[in-house]
C-alpha cells in the first residue's frame, strides 16, 4: 500500500518550531508519494535510514542522470549536479579528499581560540545595548558568518552578499526561477574568481589548500570546484546560523531551568549534542537517493531506479534506539550515533566545526547572561522561508 508523503505544510505548520515536529512511529519501508507526486520509497528506522545513507547502491548522482528521475524546479545550488554532495564514487573521494584533512576533529580544535574570540567579541557587543536585542541580528549570523569569512580568507565586501547568495542557493522552490538563476550565477562568477586569486596567490586559508589539494589530486574538472566553494560559504554558516536559532528558541522559550546548567562547558557540549539530534534543519521529509539496482532493507526489496527518501529526523526519535523521554534529556549522552549529519560517505564534513560552534556559543551567551530570556513570547516568532532551512528570522531576548 502507498502512502502519500506530506508536504512541508501539512507536515509541520509554517509557524510551529521544528521541534515541534508531529511524532512518527517508524516502520519497515514502503512506497510513497513524494512532495512533486511522483513515486518513491520511504524509510525512516534508525538501522533502515543508516543502511541507506551508508549503502553504494544508493548514490546521489543517479537523481540528476539523463534518464534518471524527474528533478524538481528549484534550481538552487543543492540540485547542482557539480555539488560535492551530488557526486558518487570516485568522482565523490576525489573532491571529498581536498577538504577532507582540513575539517578533521585535529584541525578544528585547533582553531577554538579563535572562534571562542569572535563569539566575547560578539557577546562584549551585546552588553553595551540597552533594552531587547534581536540575538539573530547580533549574534547567530554575524558568528558563523565571522567564522566561515575567515577561514576561507573573505573580506567584509563579501560578507553582505552571504546572506542573498545562501537563500538562494538553498531556495525550496517558492522564489522565481529566473531570481534564482541570477543570484547563483552571480554567485559562481565569485566563486571562480576567488579560486582564480588564490592560484595567483595563495594564502594561509581554507580555499588556498583547496586549489593546492585539487591540483595535486588531478582530474578535478573547474565546475565541481566553484561548487564546492560555493557550497563552503553558504552551507558553512546557513547550518550554524539555523541550528543556533532554534536551539535558543527552544532553550528559553521551552527549557529555561536548563539554561544555567550551560554554565558548565561539559554539560554545553552534551546539549548541543542533543540539540543537534533532536532538531532538524528544515521540514525537509528526508534526504533522497537513487537506487542503482535491487536492493533489500529492512526486510523489503526495493527496485532498480527507485527514489529513496531516508527521513533521518524521524529515525533519530526510532524508540528501538533512542528510548521514550530521550529528547527531554540534555544533559546525557546519546544512545547511539545522531544521524543528523549524515552516515556513510556523505558524512558531513563540517560536523566538527557545528559541533564546536554550537557549544562554545551556548556555553559563553550562559555564562555572559545567566539570567537571559525571550523578551516576546515564543509563538510570536517570525520564521525565516523560502529555503531548505527554517530559523527565527528574529529572535528578540533580554536579561
């Protein structure tokens, strides 16, 4: 029997958090209908989803081949069959290698210092203003956009432009198709001149040891390399931006006698852990894959050709892995591996540096503000649409 999958709206109301999300029992996988209404496949068990995201037969490349599925109309630079995350085999190990060493849990501990300066630059800002202050404005954007500007070597000029290439890019449909096409071409021809700049002279930063890296790998065709950095400046403060937001806005306007447990550095780091499995980045019903011949999951075959939605959101609740009342416990380690950032060879290379930026920002915005608060109450909240990810387009607090 197939089951029809629910759009975003009927899923999750625009203006409920994504925690919020309508409880699913996981089940074994079965036929759907996708949000364009075509056919698919959907699974959504913790061993399922983590099967399919882990499994070759399940690729990313086949959903943009020339006989290959329907694509929806998006445009944006997440249906870029150049995207890193749209590559498969060799092709994907290729590009993966050159950024591969510079996100390793090494590399990123290495830069703590100097995020943890941005996040008291950010926070000594804060407390020269009087009245509420809008903590996205002042602080959820301006530090992942801090961070990834500099470690990709961006001036300021560039920082202003971020934020229309990332909606953009990560466009769910909703905006002009011609808008879109126009801001992501004006976006590639940065992201070819900037690797252009750094090949005449290299610096000391992360799109510097990408072109050294793809050079000496070989075989890297120039498309695949503007999308990938491309990718880095809007996905390596979009996420983080979302993330944090939400986070707050659950945090205070639903746990507040948590917020001064986040004091203690320790316990700030196991609740971002679990803040980042417990909320989702979008109403997104799951991440697709094409199957490139007849695979067994869970129990059931699954057909050559067929669209694979793996709902990792609904598979992080699965009560066979994470037991009943898990979400509520912040401060206690997973049951077993979120899988929020992915598995298998798509495993999200920035998960360190999320991780990191999470918890030193809830960590110092506690210690610098034990007493602070939402100064409007949280169904009043104004999200940010129109894109992949879904955030506090403002996020009022006081103390």
């Amino acid at each position: 029997m197939s089951a029809a999958l629910p759009t975003s709206a009927e899923a999750d109301p625009p203006l409920a958090p994504l925690h919020h999300r309508p409880p699913a029992t996981p089940g074994p996988p079965r036929p759907c209908t996708l949000p364009d209404g075509s056919p698919g496949w959907v699974v959504d068990r913790y061993d399922d989803v983590r099967q399919v995201l882990s499994d070759s037969r399940f690729g990313r490349a086949g959903l943009y081949a020339t006989d290959g599925p329907a694509r929806s109309e998006a445009a944006g630079l997440v249906d870029d069959p150049d995207l890193m995350f749209n590559q498969d085999g060799a092709d994907h190990l290729r590009l993966r290698r050159t950024m591969r060493r510079a996100f390793t849990p090494r590399a990123v501990a290495r830069w703590r210092p100097w995020i943890a300066a941005i996040v008291d630059q950010l926070l000594d800002a804060m407390v020269q203003r009087r009245g509420p202050v809008d903590v996205v404005a002042e602080f959820t954007l301006p530090l992942p956009v801090a961070v990834i500007s500099r470690l990709m070597g961006l001036d300021a000029s560039v920082r202003g432009r971020m934020r229309h290439w990332s909606a953009h890019a990560f466009s769910d449909g909703t905006r002009p198709r011609a808008e879109v096409e126009a801001a992501l071409a004006e976006f590639s021809a940065f992201g070819t001149r900037l690797l252009a700049e750094r090949r005449g002279a290299p610096g000391d930063d992360l799109v510097s040891g990408l072109v050294l890296a793809a050079d000496a790998e070989g075989g890297i065709p120039e498309s695949q390399l503007v999308s990938l950095v491309c990718g880095l400046v809007v996905g390596g403060h979009d996420s983080t931006m979302t993330m944090l937001g939400n986070s707050l806005l659950y945090l205070l306007g639903e746990r507040p006698e948590t917020w001064p447990r986040l004091a203690d550095e320790p316990s700030a780091e196991l609740a971002a852990a679990r803040l980042l499995h417990l909320i989702p980045l979008g109403d997104d019903p799951g991440s697709a894959r094409h199957a490139a011949e007849d695979a067994e999951v869970g129990g059931v075959l699954i057909p050559a050709g067929s669209v694979v939605l793996a709902d990792s959101t609904t598979a992080n609740r699965d009560p066979a892995v994470f037991p009943e009342g898990e979400a509520e416990a912040l401060f206690t380690p997973l049951a077993a591996p979120t899988l929020s950032f992915g598995a298998g060879p798509h495993y999200c290379l920035g998960a360190w540096l999320a991780r990191l930026e999470l918890h030193l920002a809830l960590h110092r915005l506690a210690v610098r503000f034990p007493e602070l608060r939402l100064a409007e109450p949280k169904e009043a909240v104004r999200w940010r649409l129109g894109g992949t990810s879904r955030s506090p387009e403002r996020l009022l607090v006081a103390w």
